[in-house]
C-alpha cells in the first residue's frame, strides 16, 4: 500500500483497509511484492501484519532493482547523526537509558552496493529507507488509529501538514529536525522511534540489484504482540532513483504463519464444525428411526446441516494449512467460501417454506416451491460472485492494476446491493407467510399447530432482535473513541458471532422440525375442540335421529379431540 502526505488520505486508506479485511480472508503471511517504488517525498510503501512474539518478519528474499541506468551527478548527501563512519551494523544509544546492545533500537546500513566488492557508500548515493514498528493497543484499539508521528515516523506540525520524507518543503516547515544532514530521506525521531530501521545505498548511475543484507527482523517476546507496520520509502525526489521491487516476505509469529488475531478464529470453526456434526448426527439417527414417517422438509434439514458442517471445517481448514504451510490453499479457501453462500441461500429457501406451512398445513407448496428455489438459486448466485471477487480483490492484489481493482470493486458495490435486494424480498414473504399461516390456524382453532408457529416466530424474532442489537453495538463501538471489541486482535468475533447466532436459530428449527411419528399424515390432522364432553363423529348414517350414539369408524384422515 502507498500513503501519502495528507493525513485525511492517511485515515482514508487505514479505514479501508479495515473495512475490506474483516469480511474477506487477508492477504498470506509469505507475501509478494512485485511493483515499483519510484523515488518520491509524498508518498510511503506500508505493509502491516499482527506478529504473536516471539516471532519475525524476513525481508531478504525482496530484491530491489534499477528502474533506469540514472546519470552521475555530483550531489554527496551529508552524514547521518547516528552514522558517521558507513560501519555494516550501528545500534546506538539514546541517552542514559540506552545501551549498545539494546535490541529494541535497532539501525542497519547496507555498505556494499553493486556487485558486493565495494567497502564504501558511493559518492553521491541515495538511500531506500525500511522501518518496522509495532503499534500500541493504547492507540491501535482506537477509532483514529495511531498517528505515525507520535510513534517516531514521520512529522506533523500540529496544522495538518504531515511529511514522510524530509523534502524541501519538510525543511521549510521545521519538520526535519536534523536539517539537510536528513534531506532526502524518511524522516525518524530518534525520541520517538522503538522500532527497526534498515538502509540501502543507491548509486546514483549504472545498472543496480540487490537484496536486504540484513533483512530479518527479530521480534523477541518483550517487543509484545500486536500490530506491527514495516514501512518502505524512497524519499529523494531530486537525484533518487526509480526502483522496482520483486519477491516475497515473510511474517511469522509464534505458533506459525497464521496471523496472531486470526488463529483464535481456527479454533473457532473447528468448535462450530463439531457443533455441526452433533446436531447432524442427532437429526440422522431421528431420521432413520422414523423413516418411514419422512417428509421432504426433513431432507432440507439434513442438507442445510450438512452445509453448515463443510463450510465450518473447510474454514477451520483453509486457517491450518495457513498456518503451517504460510500460503492459502486455494480449494480451501473457495470452497469455504462457496459452502457459505450455499448455506444462506438454502436457509432463506428452508425458512420460507416452512413459514408457508408446508408438513404443517399442507403437503405440497404447488407453484410457489419453483418461485421460492429459483429466487434461492439466484440469491446464491450472486453473493458467490460478490464474494469471490471480493477475495480477488484482496488476495490478488499484487497481479491487479489499479484501474482492475477499483473495477472489481465497483462491480462487487453492484453485486451488494442485488444481494441485499433479494435479501429483504426473502425477509418481507417470511414474515408474510408466517403471518397468513398463523392466521389460518388460530381461525381454524388448529392449537398445537399454532404453538409450533409461536415457537418459530420467537425464535426469529429473537434472532432478528440480537441482529439488530448486534449491529446497534458494532456502529457505537466503531464511533467510540476507544473500542470495546479489540479488532487487531479480536476482530475475528465481530463475524463469528453471526454464525453462533444462525446456529442457534437452526437448532431451535431442528427441533422444532425433528422427524417424530406420524409427521406424513401430520397435514392432514384437524383439530376440534370439544363442546362440552368429548365429542365423536361416526362416519356411519344414524339409523333415527334420536340416536345420540356413535361410533368412530377408520377415516382417511384424523381427528385430534381435546379438552
């Protein structure tokens, strides 16, 4: 990601970020970066993860190249106040309360340029800047975020002029505090900064490759875990040099490549998929003990389970093998996906037509079972396609131009609000149908019929009710200046907490719904209360009228008489 100068375009991009990240599966913990970093003062390279420590994060890999053959000049940048003498490894002390050998101030020059044979900066060279730093939660768990500045990059000068780079702007605002001696470089407060700082010489001319020599990046349990932000900058806009970067990095933390505030989301599915497979199993074992009682709404329960339990243990799958392997297995991850989409479609289908009574009041649903499968049908067809370039979007970044993804995503705006269209015409005919079939059986005095509807609508009306409480608390908590829900490290529960809330309404429907006996002949069973004593019907022709005698003959349907 790049970042330039205006601190509103800062907030802009972070806020992005966040907001693509949640939904959709981040980027892989061995991550490429193949593009150029041309030599500007206005605008940074970012790449942020969450490390578990100890861990670290392997920068050697990534080969920085000459984008042109540059042309000699006479421009000698002056020296650093913390590297007079161009030595391969500085850590320097700030202070008292510093010492040489403290690893949480770290600073590296790369010495040797070229073709590893020279013991010297060139004259004239120009220098690629990479820092590493970790973000408090003090600051990072706020709305605004940290401000770089505060943390040792970069300058602001309290009226919204923020630098990256000590340009001659930055000069003329008082930004850069060591003068020309930081021209043309990323500027650190050495007060400030607890971070890792990394140099690479540039020669002013001539075909240029290399790699970081010092490219690890050792973060030791007292570093802490968190948010950590490796910025890359080519800040001499006057004589810099064009450069392109290729390869891949590496962040690791400790219990693997899983990034630190997702691996509580693996043992989250891996708990849902066992829920899944209990609830599964018990709805099997009704199903074959009354078999022979089945209707076909049982087989829509039996299917709608099995979705759930495949998405979950793809899910917790795909977040393994991340974890071990440091790469995202693509059968995983889409199929993951796709499950998903299955499973909100065949549940939209499922709620439907029991809301229309069907095992209950009837036992065919006639025309309206195409309707409601073929709007189903369309529902899963377009939240895929929104999903899956979604992730593209995002996983796929490094192969996009920028034109392709702000493309994708526009398509991906369009495909939301059709899902979100399809997704209030499913709601309003639930709670039409459920309405009309609860009229119906409170008008017929059809009593067990209608508790079990009572039930339903509870359940779903409980649901929608922690939906909107949920999503009350999610728009609070994001205005408020410190948030509750911790999203670098817990932002995974902002989502899982929809699946413990759609688990719960299919269990409770399950249920509700479990095969029993005599669920076949179930739509046909009337109820008649009793007027007075209990009351018989005969399907015999009394022999005179006075005789108030019957008897209740065999019938092609049933009759429940209560008290």
């Amino acid at each position: 990601l790049e970042l330039g100068n205006n601190t509103k375009t800062m907030k802009s991009i972070l806020s992005l970020f966040a907001v693509l990240s949640l939904p959709v599966p981040t980027v892989s913990e061995f991550r490429r970066f193949d593009g150029p970093i041309n030599a500007a003062s206005n605008y940074i390279h970012f790449s942020e993860g969450y490390i578990v420590t100890p861990g670290y994060i392997d920068i050697s890999n990534l080969v920085f190249a000459s984008a042109d053959e540059g042309t000699p000049n006479t421009y000698v940048p002056e020296d650093r106040d913390w590297n007079d003498d161009h030595s391969a490894v500085v850590e320097e002390s700030r202070g008292d309360d510093r010492v040489a050998n403290d690893d949480t101030y770290d600073r590296r020059l790369e010495e040797e340029i070229g073709d590893n044979t020279e013991s010297a900066i060139v004259s004239g060279s120009t220098y690629v800047d990479i820092v590493l730093f970790h973000e408090p939660s003090e600051c990072a768990n706020t709305r605004v975020g940290c401000d770089w500045t505060d943390l040792g990059v970069g300058a602001n000068d309290g009226l919204g002029n923020l630098r990256w780079c000590c340009s001659d702007d930055a000069i003329g605002l008082g930004l850069c505090r060591g003068g020309a001696k930081q021209e043309g470089r990323l500027i650190v407060d050495p007060d400030k900064f607890n971070g890792q700082h990394r140099f690479l010489g540039v020669p002013p001319s001539g075909t240029w490759s290399r790699a970081v020599k010092f490219g690890m990046f050792d973060l030791k349990e007292k570093d802490g875990s968190g948010k950590y932000v490796m910025v890359v900058a080519n800040c001499n806009d006057d004589v810099g040099r064009n450069l392109t970067v290729t390869g891949e990095y590496v962040w690791k933390s400790a219990h693997g490549y899983l990034p630190g505030n997702l691996f509580g989301e693996m043992y989250f599915y891996f708990a849902v998929a066992i829920c899944y497979l209990v609830l599964l199993s018990w709805y099997l074992i009704k199903f074959s003990i009354y078999r022979d009682a089945a209707i076909p709404i049982f087989k829509w329960f039996i299917a709608t389970i099995f979705i759930g339990f495949f998405e979950s243990f793809f899910k917790c799958g795909d977040l393994w093998v991340w974890n071990v392997d440091g790469l995202r297995f693509w059968f995983s991850l889409y199929t993951g996906v796709l499950f998903g989409v299955c499973k909100r479609a065949i549940s939209r289908v499922l709620v439907v037509m029991l809301c229309l009574g069907w095992g209950v009041t009837c036992d065919n649903l006639g025309g309206k079972f195409k309707t409601i499968v073929m709007l189903g049908t369309v529902y899963a067809g377009v939240s895929a396609a929104r999903d899956v370039m979604t992730i593209i979007s995002i996983t796929e970044n490094e192969i996009l131009t920028h034109n392709e993804e702000e493309e994708i995503l526009d398509v991906v705006s369009i495909l939301t609000f059709v899902t979100a269209f399809i997704d209030v015409t499913f709601y309003l005919w639930i709670f039409d149908a459920l309405n009309q079939t609860m009229q119906y059986l409170e008008s017929m005095n059809q009593s067990r019929k209608l508790k079990r509807y009572l039930r339903l609508r509870l359940f779903l009306l409980l649901s929608v009710l922690f939906a909107v409480l949920w999503s009350v608390f999610g728009i609070v908590d994001s205005y408020n200046s410190q948030r509750m829900v911790n999203e670098e490290e817990n932002g995974w529960v902002l989502t899982a907490v929809w699946e413990v809330n759609y688990f719960v309404v299919l269990m409770g429907l399950a249920c509700l719904w479990a095969p029993e006996a005599g669920a076949k002949e179930y739509a046909y069973v009337m109820e008649l209360s009793t007027l007075g004593n209990d009351l018989e019907f005969d399907t015999n022709i009394a022999d005179s009228p006075d005789d108030d005698s019957a008897e209740v003959e065999e019938s092609s349907f049933s009759i429940i008489v209560h008290e």
